[in-house]
C-alpha cells in the first residue's frame, strides 16, 4: 500500500522507524527488534539508508522481510549524495524488484573527507535530483521528503529552506516527514509559513522519544534541535536514574503526540531506535485514542 493513500484517511495513526544493521554479525538481533515493532501493527515502518550507503543492502533485507511477514507497508530510505548515477539506478531496480512502492528520498549526509571536495561533477547534489530520477524510473513510486520545522542546517535561512522544499515538492514528492523536534508550537508555526509558501503536501511529524540523557546531545547535534525548557528540567530532574530517565522520555513523546492529534495532525512518525519496548509502551498509551 502507498503511504499517501494511508494519510489520505484522515484516520489517526502512529507509524515507526528503525534503521538496518551496520555489519551482517548483527543482522539477525536488528531483525528480530524490527519484527517485534512490525507486530505493534503500525501503520507503517520507515527502514534508514546507512551513511554512504554502507548497509544499503539491509535497509532492502529489513522492508522487505517487515513487509512480506507481517504485512506493514514499508518506506525504505534512499539516499544519493556523492553516488554515480549507475549505482542508484541499480538500488532503485532492487527496490522494484523487492516490490516496495513508497521511497524516502534523501540527498544523504555528506562524508566527512568529501565536505571540502569539488561537488560540481557529482551526478547528485540534493535530494531534488534523486526525485527527478526515481521519477524518471517508475513513475508509480510514492515519494517521501525530508522537511526542517526549525531550519535545515545548511541553509541560510528559513525562507531560503521553504523555497527549496517547494522546490522539491513541486518535483514530486508526495509526503514530507519533520525532522526531530521538541516544542510543538515550531511544527505548528512551520506548517502555516510552508502552507502560505504553496506547500500543501501531507507533513508527518517525526517524535523522538529521549530515553537515556546522553541521547540529549547527540540530537542537538545531529539536528539542531530546540530544547524547550521543559525538557531541559525533565533531563535535569531524572537523567541520572535510566529506569526514571527512560519513563518520563516515553511519557514527553506521549504528550507530544497527543497534543498533534489533538490539534489536527493524523500522522505521527516516532523514530524509534530500533527498541521494541519503547514503540510498544507509546503505541500503549495511545491505544485508546488509535483504537487499538
């Protein structure tokens, strides 16, 4: 089933994201976490590309294997930045043959010995291009992007951010999905300067539930996200305790989700690190207001 048709419900529902293996020694314990989260019956399951493409063939093995046991529509991940255009022509095809329809496209983080190479003969610069591509390639592809509630971190500001979002909308993504953020209020004035700009997609907010403290800095760095105050003191107040820590991030991630459903949003996104216990004591929480 295709992602879009599923938003077009307008039904609530909770979705999740889990990421492949790095090496194959822990392919089968990434397996068996996914499978646990396929069993929660999402609505459905988003399976990350590894940085450069390194675990590219178990982001396929993962979808595929969610989507053939259990039933869950998938979104596999695809990125393109500093790829030939052969190789992700060949991905794609892969994709198509393990009869998956909805792809995330990504430009992809940069590695770090290519940040100050010549970029000019890359066949792939932005996400934009590998829409282009996918398009060209199976005009049947249901097509997620990446949106920034704050601002992407590259990008000067965030008029200049929602030009080429516009940009990459108009070019056929069909679904965007937030990236982390921890303040609603920021989703919300977000939509409205994106509605203005023409932007009329469906945007599915990304919740990231902070279990542990020290997962405090790494989404700071990895997104740049605002930390409200009422975080901060949550991370103050029981960050030393894991057992604590772990259940007031559950319960934070809780009341952000039902804040979204409760101001129109139906689709929600929890990138879920790959921990069945989380996805499943969320999901819990909800099970009345999802109906499940």
């Amino acid at each position: 089933m295709k992602i879009i048709d599923l938003l077009n419900r307008e039904q609530l529902s909770l979705s999740f994201e889990v990421f492949p293996p790095k090496t194959e020694t822990a392919f089968e314990s990434v397996k068996e976490a996914t499978e646990e989260i396929a069993k929660l019956k999402p609505a459905f399951m988003s399976v990350t590309y590894g940085a450069g493409g390194g675990t590219s063939k178990y982001t396929l093995d993962i979808a595929k294997n969610i989507k053939e046991l259990y039933d869950v529509p998938t979104l596999a991940h695809l990125t393109c930045v500093s790829s030939i255009k052969e190789t992700v022509r060949e991905k794609i095809e892969q994709i198509k043959e393990a009869g998956i329809t909805n792809v995330m496209a990504l430009r992809g983080d940069i590695p770090a010995e290519l940040m100050d190479a010549d970029r000019s003969g890359w066949d792939y610069k932005y996400a934009i291009d590998l829409i282009h591509e996918l398009k060209s390639a199976n005009a049947d592809f249901c097509i997620g992007g990446a949106c920034y509630p704050e601002i992407h971190p590259e990008s000067a500001t965030q008029k200049d951010d929602i030009k080429r979002l516009k940009e990459k909308v108009d070019a056929g993504c069909d679904f965007l999905t937030t990236q982390m953020f921890f303040d609603n209020n920021l989703l919300y004035n977000f939509l409205y300067k994106i509605r203005e700009a023409g932007i009329t997609v469906p945007v599915i907010p990304g919740i990231m539930p902070i279990t542990n403290a020290n997962q405090v800095e790494r989404a700071i760095k990895l997104s740049g996200s605002f930390m409200p105050q009422r975080f901060k003191s949550l991370v103050d107040k029981f960050g030393s305790s894991p057992a604590a820590m772990k259940q007031a991030g559950i319960a934070y991630a809780t009341d952000q989700i039902i804040d979204l459903y409760a101001n129109n949003i139906t689709n929600v996104h929890v990138y879920s690190m790959n921990k069945p216990d989380i996805a499943a004591k969320i999901q819990s929480n909800l099970s009345d207001i999802l109906g499940k």
